[in-house]
C-alpha cells in the first residue's frame, strides 16, 4: 500500500514573501530536528515490542506501514510453520494466554559483498532483512548506512543543525541585499524625478485639449471662453528672475512669490519649467490635509514612503505610526542624499517648489509644517545643494516664515499697470478673435473701457478679451464679484443676537472698504484739479496695516479678508482691495442710497446688544404688595471700611 504524499498548501504571496517567512524557516527546522528521531524511535519499537513485527495483530501492522510509508510486497520466503497448541498456556503468573504463533526472528549472517538496502517489512514472515537505517542516517552502501543522501556528518542532528544554520544564514544575507538594493534604488527613484522630460506637475499644466468657441457665441458665461495661456501674448518683468530661479542659477537662498490669486505666479513657474524641460525641478501643490501633502510630495519626489518594499521581516515599526510630519521628514531626508550627490556632477542646485502654501491650515499643524519645510530650505539654500521655491496667495505664510527666515528672498508680484494691461489685451484679442490683423476703433473703445473695469489682474484680461461681447463680459464679472461680496459681508440692520458676532465682523470689513471708496474719490478729484485725462493711471488705495487695525477697531480681522481675497497685504504692509473688481463693487455699494444709515444702525444695534450682555439683573424675594427697596450709593466707602476695622471715624 503507498501512501500519497500530501501537497504543500499554496500561499497567494510574492515566492519572495514565503522565503522570507519565519514560520516556514521553523517549520523546516522542526521537521529536520525531529524526523530522524522519529525514525529511530520507530526502530527501536520494531526490535523490542514483538506485537509490532509480523505476526502481530493486522490492524497494528497496517497503522505503522501507514505512518512510515512501507509498502508490502508479496514475501519471497515461505511461510513458517505454526505452532500448534494442545490447550491453554499459563503465563507467568497462571494467567491463561491465547495461542499465538511463535515469532522467530532470523538474520542472515552469509558473507554478501554489498547487500542491498531494504526497507520493507514481509508480512507472513518473520525475517527483518537489514537494520532499520532512516534517510541520512550514515553513508549509502554499508549497513545501517543511508540511502544515498547528501550529509555533512553522520549524525542526523548535526546535518539538521547546520541545514537550519545554512538556510538562515542565507535569508540573512538575502535580507542584506536587497536592503542594500532597495535603499540604493530609491535614491535612483528620486534622481529620476529631477531629470530632463516628464514632470506631473507640468504634465498636467499643459493645454492637451482647447475647446474653440464660435466666433458668433454671443454667451457672456465664462465657460465658453477659449482659455489659453497669457503667456503666448505677454512676458512680464518678473519672469526673467523667476527663469533665474528654476533655472538653477540663484543657488545660496530660497524664495517666496507672493502676491493676489490671479496675477500670474503660477502660470510664470510653469513657462520656466517648460523653457529648462524641467530639468533639475520638481513641484507639488500644498493641501490643508498633511497626509494628502505627505502622497502629493511623494509623487513629486517619486518616492514611496517605503510603502512598495518587501522588508517587513526586518523592520521594526510601520513607516507611516510617526504621521505625515515624520514621513515628510523621511522624504526630505532622502532628497538631501540624492542632492548632495548631484550637485557636484550638475554645477548648481536642485529646485523644489511648493506650490499655495497659504492652503496649509493657520494652525499649531500648520505652522509647524511650514518651519519644518523652511529649516530644510535655510540648510539646503547654505549648502548650495537645493533652492526651494514657496508661493502664496495670502499674507499670513510670510509672516510665520519671516521670523527664521535669514536666506528668505520675497518676490511681490502685483496687477498690470493700466499701461500693460491695455497692452496685453490687445495683443490677446487680435490673437484670439481677429486672426492677428489689427483691431478696429471699436474694440479698441472696447477694451479701453473693459480694462478700466477689471483693472491689470491678468486672469480677468484674459476673460474678457477673448470674448465676442467685451463690455459685457467685464459687466459680467463685476456684477459676480459685488454679489460675492455682499454674500461675504453683507450688513443686516436690526440684527438678532444670533448673528452678533458676524454682523461684527461684516461693519468692522466694511468701515475699511468705505475707507478705500474715500481714498479713491480723493483720488480722481485730485486728478481733475491736476487737469489730466481719465487715461492716467491710479494706483489701487493702500493704507498701512497699523492703521488698518485702527479704523476696523479690530486686529484679527484682517488676516479672514486676505483669505477671502478681498483685500491683499504686502511685505511693506500696506492693505489695498483684492482687485480693481473688488473696489468697484465696493463702490457701487457705498454709493446706494442710505449705505451710511444702515452701516450706523447696525454698528448701534451691536452695541446694544453688547449692553444687554452686560447687564446684570438683580432679584428680591419675600416681597409683598407694597413694600419698597431702596438703593443707594454710600461714596464713604473708606469711613466705613474704618468703623468695621474698629477704628475711630474722624
């Protein structure tokens, strides 16, 4: 009888995963330790338990052949004779016996040269030809020796030991490897990222699809604006130190753009980053969810987080227990590595640009990232090896920064002057709707009037001038932005308590805009006096920020309107509107009638509400009907703290 041997249970693992597996180490181990043993014990109980050899009773014989694999071939020898019983045999104590046949066991002792190995057993019989000799149990071809096996030694348990050894000595080594391997390709990975050719970020910034328009679209919803890059029809000033920056060629500090949504910060990083192929550059955009920056900053980097290795046998905790912080830092750790050794091979640094840090949260976290990422770039912009490049929308950023910030260079990048705006959106109009031939009077009355709308801000010109109807559009956009506006801070007279806090906020947002209305009325009343055309340019109204808190009676205020991008701050601190929309809006509402009654009233109901949270009500108890309370104010207070002391009054 065979028995089959059972198949080994397959795992859906990588065959590198079951290699390195400590169970499968162990189980190896046991079964080389313990086999031999097995297969000694089972010998020994051959030679000394007669009920185990043949002759015993069939169930016990097929449960060994069984458990060692035996097969029975028919016996070669003739059966012996039994014997024959004439009645009941008395044991050694006078217990009666059932007849058995008598077992003989016989060896054959004739000189043989070599005999052959068996192991079988000849059931009818009772010959054992050979010693029972397990697999490895001694050389082949002597008795009692093995079947032919490899073996470092004689002795079953030292060849399981140094097996075991051998085979965890070489997971070791394995181990070591491909550590070795792993760490050297992840800094491949990130030097790779850097190289000339494909860069996420670009990648995405480029206009793979354009929807065309109709040239008859008489729609004034912006969706059906062909949009294009401004930069095909303008080049500002900025732009050739932003190109010095990606380039490379400002090594020793790291900068900060700064400057109103719109102006054209981003759309400039990535004109240079096409001009250099983006080689040497890598860029990701910020998110207020650090575990979403941590994957963002990984796909620029092209780093994994160690998330994509195969080590978990000798790692000692997960990666990603520290947080977001600690794998950034895991990934800062690394581009430092790669950087330092490129550097000298590329002759100037490499450049990391971290895209709208104002969308981190101004909080403890926040913060705390931003002076994370600054430490590394004051190093990096020391060392020569790496310039980091921030850009933001919102002012706050620069003010945490500005404490640390010895190598920090800061690039305000505003609105076109009236000059280059009306300039740009020219050139973007005869590009867009006339073919390149020279506009006619019209739509140049057209865009002059538009521009005076919108003011410089660069994603507005480019609505409006690709736009079938020009005034329209601009109307379009001024009407969205004052509605927007009054949804932000719209003011509600005779307000409930509710909404105290808020009505607060909207009349302190409004007394600066008025101020802003104001400056602008003295403004063009001084350009009527000077006698000059309504084409001269004026400057949005700024007011310094210290004054700024004054007139708002509030210092926190300011920093939610920068957020909101209805007025934008400076490195020199002064506060202007957002945006020439912002100020029109502003003054189309300051401009309707009862604006300063309803301003007044509101910012009166406030402070009667206030009142009323500080009054303090006072009850009487076990009054009647016609009894009276009476207060009164004793101005001698220090006489009578006197006599209670026990001192005389004088």
């Amino acid at each position: 009888m065979s028995v089959r041997t059972p198949r080994r249970t397959k795992h859906a693992v990588h065959p590198f995963h079951s290699f390195l597996s400590f169970s499968w180490l162990a189980r190896t181990a046991m079964v080389s330790i313990m086999s031999p043993l097995l297969h000694r014990s089972t010998l020994v109980s051959l030679r000394k338990c007669p009920s185990l050899l043949p002759g015993s009773p069939p169930r016990a014989t097929s449960l060994l052949l069984i458990a060692r694999h035996y097969t029975t071939p028919s016996s070669p020898h003739p059966p012996t004779t039994p014997h024959k019983s004439t009645g009941h045999d008395k044991g050694v104590h006078g217990r009666t016996q059932r007849p058995h046949r008598p077992v003989t066991l016989q060896a054959t002792h004739q000189t043989q040269p070599n005999p052959p190995t068996k192991h079988e057993v000849h059931e009818g019989t009772a010959i054992l030809n050979t010693a029972y000799n397990p697999p490895g149990g001694g050389p082949a071809g002597v008795p009692g020796g093995g079947g032919g096996g490899f073996t470092f030694t004689n002795s079953p348990v030292l060849d399981a030991i140094i097996t075991t050894a051998i085979g965890l000595g070489a997971v070791f080594v394995g181990g070591i490897i491909y550590v070795k391997w792993y760490k050297r390709n992840v800094l491949d990975k990130i030097e790779a990222a850097f190289a000339a050719g494909y860069d996420p970020a670009l990648e995405l910034a480029k206009a793979h699809t354009t929807k065309k328009s109709p040239i008859d679209d008489k729609s004034m919803d912006p969706l059906f604006v062909e949009d294009e890059p401004w930069t095909e029809n303008l080049r500002r000033n900025e732009q050739d130190i932003i190109d010095q920056i990606v380039h490379g060629e400002e090594a020793g500090h790291y900068f900060m753009l700064l400057g109103p949504k719109g102006s054209g910060k981003g759309t400039m990083i990535f004109d240079a980053m096409t001009a250099c192929n983006a080689e040497g550059v890598s860029m990701c955009d910020a998110h207020p969810d650090l575990e979403v920056f941590r994957l963002r900053l990984g796909k620029a980097l092209n780093f994994e987080f160690n998330e994509d290795t195969q080590t978990g046998l000798f790692q000692r905790r997960d990666p990603r227990e520290g947080g977001p912080a600690l794998d950034i830092e895991r990934a800062m750790n690394k581009l430092e590595k790669v950087a330092l050794r490129c550097a000298p091979k590329r002759g100037k640094p490499f450049v990391l640009i971290i895209n709208n840090v104002h969308f981190f949260q101004n909080d403890e976290e926040g913060r705390n990232m931003l002076l994370q990422l600054q430490q590394k770039a004051e190093a990096w912009a020391a060392s020569g090896i790496l310039t980091m490049v921030f850009s933001s929308d919102d002012f706050w950023p620069f003010h945490v920064m500005r404490r640390n910030g010895s190598r920090m260079h800061v690039l305000s990048v505003y609105d076109l002057s009236h000059k280059e705006a009306l300039h740009a959106a020219t050139r973007m109009r005869r590009s867009s709707r006339n073919g390149g031939r020279p506009l006619s009077d019209k739509d140049n009355e057209d865009l002059a009037e538009a521009v005076s709308l919108v003011g410089g801000r660069l994603s507005y010109l480019n609505k409006v001038s690709k736009h079938s109807d020009i005034i329209g559009m601009a109307k379009h956009l001024l009407e969205v932005e004052k509605q927007w506006l009054l949804s932000q801070i719209g003011l509600i007279p005779d307000c409930d308590d509710d909404v105290m806090d808020e009505q607060k906020w909207s009349s302190c947002s409004w007394l600066l805009l008025h101020e802003f209305v104001k400056q602008r009325e003295e403004q063009l009343a001084a350009r009527e006096a000077a006698g000059v055309g309504d084409d001269e340019e004026l400057p949005l109204p700024a007011i310094q920020f210290w004054k700024c808190r004054q007139i708002m009676t509030r210092a926190d205020f300011l920093e939610e309107l920068d957020r909101l991008n209805i007025i934008s701050i400076d490195i020199h601190h002064n506060v202007r509107p957002d945006s020439n929309l912002i100020l029109r809006a502003a003054q189309e509402v300051a401009a309707e009638e009862g604006f300063e009654e309803v301003l007044q009233n509101v910012r009166d109901r406030i402070d009667e509400i206030e009142s009323l949270h500080r009054t303090r009500e006072l009850t009487f108890k076990d009054l009647d009907k016609g009894d009276m309370v009476r207060l009164s104010v004793d101005k001698r207070g220090e006489e009578i703290s006197m006599t209670l002391d026990g001192k005389p009054i004088s």
